[in-house]
C-alpha cells in the first residue's frame, strides 16, 4: 500500500468503539439500547455462555432502540448481553481461488477449511450497472440444451426466469446448464433447500466436472431468514466480481421465491404490513435491486437463471408475476409434460426469450416460428385426436401437425448427460422444420 494511500486510510479510522445492551428478543429480532449505529451495518453481540460472538444486522429502529437480525441461531442471548457496532456492512472475500468452494451466505466455507489467500473483499449490497453503459445483449449463448437454444435462444447476459411446481426438474435444467453452458464460471445459489438435497445437487448433478469452474453458495432453509436473504446477496456479489474481471459468468439461484419468503419473514417481524397475499411491501422492493444486478456491464457479462416455484402450477402468484415482470424471459415447466417423461419438460408455447430476435438469422427465426406453429396446432387438438373424434383429411393443418409431432417430441427430449452445441441444433432445426420441409 501507498505511504498516501496509508494516511488516507489512518486519517478516516474512528478510533472509538460504540457498543449497546440486548433489551429483549422478540421473535426473530433482538432489540438493543445502542449502539450508535445505522440500518444494514453489521453488529456482534456477545453472550456471556458462549465463546464466539452472534454476527446480527441492523434491520430498523422503534421507540429509540435497535432492532437486529441474527446470522446465526439466538439461543445462548440474553438481556444485557453486549452489542458491539461493526462501523460497516456485510463483505464478503472474492476471487478465481474461490472456484471449486461451497460457501455460506457470509462467504466462509462451508467445510470449516480456511479460505485460500488472493481474494478481494467485495460488499454483498451493490448498485445495479448504469443502464446508459449497459452493452445490449448481441450475442448468443450456447447453452447446450436443444429446446433452449433452438426455440428460445438466450444471449450473453440475458436474465431468465425458470418457472415450475415442486418436482418438475427444475435442479435438473441447472445441472445441465451448468455442465453444458460455454460460459466461464458459474455461481450457483442454493437458497432455502432441504440440508439433504444439497450434496445431492454438488455430488450428483454438478459432479466433478461441473464444480471446475463452479462456485456454490449455500444458505438452508433451517437458517435464519438474513442468512438466506445475504446467500442470494452473496452469490450475486461472487457473480459481479468475476464480471468485473471480463469474464462471462453464469448465475443460478435455487429459488428467488425462497429469498422473498425470507424478506417476507423479516418485514413481518419489524413491523411491516402484509399486504398481497401476505408479503410485505419490502419484499416487492428487495426484487428488482436483487435482479437488477445480473445482466451486462462494460467489462463482462452475468447470465441469470433464477427459478421461481409457482403455489399450485399458477404462474399469476405475486412472486411470479413479480419476477416475470423484471427478467429477459422465462422457461416455464409443465407437470404434464413432466408425468409423460418428456424431459426436460420445458413447454416451449408458454416460454419466451424476449432477446432472441436479436440473436438470430431469418432462417432460424422462421424454422422456430413452424416448429410453434406444429406444435401450437397440435396442442389445441389434442383432447380430440386421443379420443377419437379427429377424422384424417378434416384439416390439412392439423394433419401436417400430426405426422411431425414424433419429429418435435424427438427434437424437444434431451437426456440429461446429452449436449448439443447451438450451431447443430439450429442446423437440425433449420433442416427439419425450415420452409423447404
């Protein structure tokens, strides 16, 4: 460091330390008297039965008392307990050594290892890119998955939202884009998922050769709600400093709808009131700063993928619709698709990329536009043609959809360890479904 740099740094130390006392714990918040301190900055509280402090965030202010949100668990707190003011907000440590780790939502690993030296320390709270220095999206993203890149063909940098009831194979199509994506790293944020799954999502579906170039950021849904809502936080802020870097990055989070939960929770334990279908409107607000993030930069590029899991398949709940609103597309998955075995059960009809017609040639555009077209046809038949009541010859259209549809269910299907770079899936589209077929 700079002999100057050192000064400037010495100069704006504060040398006193402001500390508090825990009055009461209320639910999920611990209200203190002190200390002197301001929304979101981070806290230590130390109870007098256990050796290490409780990481707490400032999360408001009632009746001249601080109200905080623990990290971790409260069981050993009591009143009187000492509350010492941080002076800043939570940061986190980034850099390629990171590659390979699972981390939590404060960035420590979750193994109990040490963190490898190199890294940078990053803020998890970060302000969106400029819009007016935001590149447009112009490039294509092979993805390796035929429905996607054929039907909805995504760009660097592009936001999508991946719609679907539990069990539908959601964590699928992440471990798939993970493995078959061309991008540089991937950032994974598993946040609120069952303890159990979470091994099975590194050791089954990423496997080795996902977690090379793979950073997964974990927060359980057994944590508190500002360990989960600093998981998705964390992950993004991984995700902006390897943009920063000029690479293009892919970030995944498991689920945004389990980091609105989270919001929800904690609007509610300070005061909040629940307004549609019981989410706060901090929850609503807390959205778009998230999502916003993700995206192009001058230096490099953040492709999201953010899954969103819809109460009962409907996809106008106030999350979903929410997020719809926000993101560049969305990949909706059908449980009957999903009952059929045809996997993955992307339904390409209720799906869009809203960059795709940038990305795109004329014939690829129009091989996709008579491969909606067929199936779109088929669909509205269908209930007539399993029972029956469709006679051959009543509709040349609806003929034609018939006898391609084995060819659009072949074209759509994909095995889970099949890939496929975009240059020959639109070479098969184009040959199967363009307008010389």
């Amino acid at each position: 460091m700079k002999a100057a740099d050192l000064a400037s740094e010495i100069h704006t130390l504060n040398p006193y330390k402001q500390y508090g006392k825990v009055t009461r714990v209320v639910g999920l918040t611990i209200e203190s008297k002190g200390p002197r301190t301001s929304v979101g900055e981070l806290c230590f509280i130390y109870p007098e039965a256990a050796d290490k402090p409780v990481l707490a965030e400032v999360v408001g202010f009632k009746d001249k008392h601080v109200q905080l949100m623990p990290l971790r668990h409260t069981v050993d707190i009591s009143p009187g307990s000492l509350v010492e003011g941080a002076g800043k907000p939570l940061q986190v440590k980034a850099g390629t050594g990171l590659i390979g780790k699972v981390i939590d939502g404060t960035g420590r690993p979750l193994d109990g290892s040490k963190l490898p030296d190199g890294l940078v320390p990053v803020p998890t709270e970060a302000e969106p890119p400029n819009p007016l220095l935001r590149p447009r999206i112009t490039e294509a993203l092979s993805l390796g998955i035929r429905a996607v890149d054929g039907l909805l063909t995504m760009g660097k940098g592009q936001r999508i939202g991946i719609f679907a009831g539990s069990g539908v194979g959601k964590s699928t199509i992440l471990s798939m884009l993970t493995r078959h994506s061309e991008a540089d790293v991937n950032v994974i944020a598993l946040i609120g998922e069952r303890g159990r799954e979470v091994k099975d999502f590194i050791e089954r579906d990423l496997g080795e050769e996902g977690m090379k170039k793979s950073v997964v950021v974990v927060a359980t849904s057994d944590q508190p709600a500002l360990m989960r809502i600093k998981g998705a936080m964390t992950a993004t802020a991984v995700a902006e400093y390897f943009r920063d870097q000029g690479r293009n990055v892919n970030l995944m989070m498991d689920s945004v709808t389990r980091f609105a939960m989270a919001q929800r929770e904690i609007g509610l334990a300070v005061g909040e009131p629940p307004t549609t279908k019981g989410y706060t409107p901090s929850v609503f607000a807390m959205l778009p700063k998230l999502l916003e993030r993700s995206g192009t930069s001058e230096n490099g590029t953040i492709t999201a993928f953010y899954t969103v899991l819809v109460d009962g398949d409907d996809l106008n709940e106030p999350i979903a619709d929410a997020v719809r609103g926000i993101l560049d597309g969305h990949l909706v998955l059908d449980r009957k698709l999903a009952d059929k075995g045809h996997y993955p059960a992307i339904n390409v009809l209720r799906s869009i990329s809203r960059v795709m017609e940038d990305l795109v040639d004329k014939s690829h555009r129009e091989a996709a536009a008579n491969l909606r077209h067929y199936l779109s046809t088929y669909t509205e038949s269908e209930d007539l043609i399993n029972i029956g009541a469709y006679k051959k010859g009543s509709s040349k259209e609806i003929d034609e959809a018939v006898q391609i549809k084995p060819k659009i269910n072949a074209f759509l299907q994909q095995d889970t360890s099949e890939m496929q770079a975009l240059s020959e899936t639109k070479k098969q589209l184009v040959d199967e479904f363009g307008k010389g077929e």
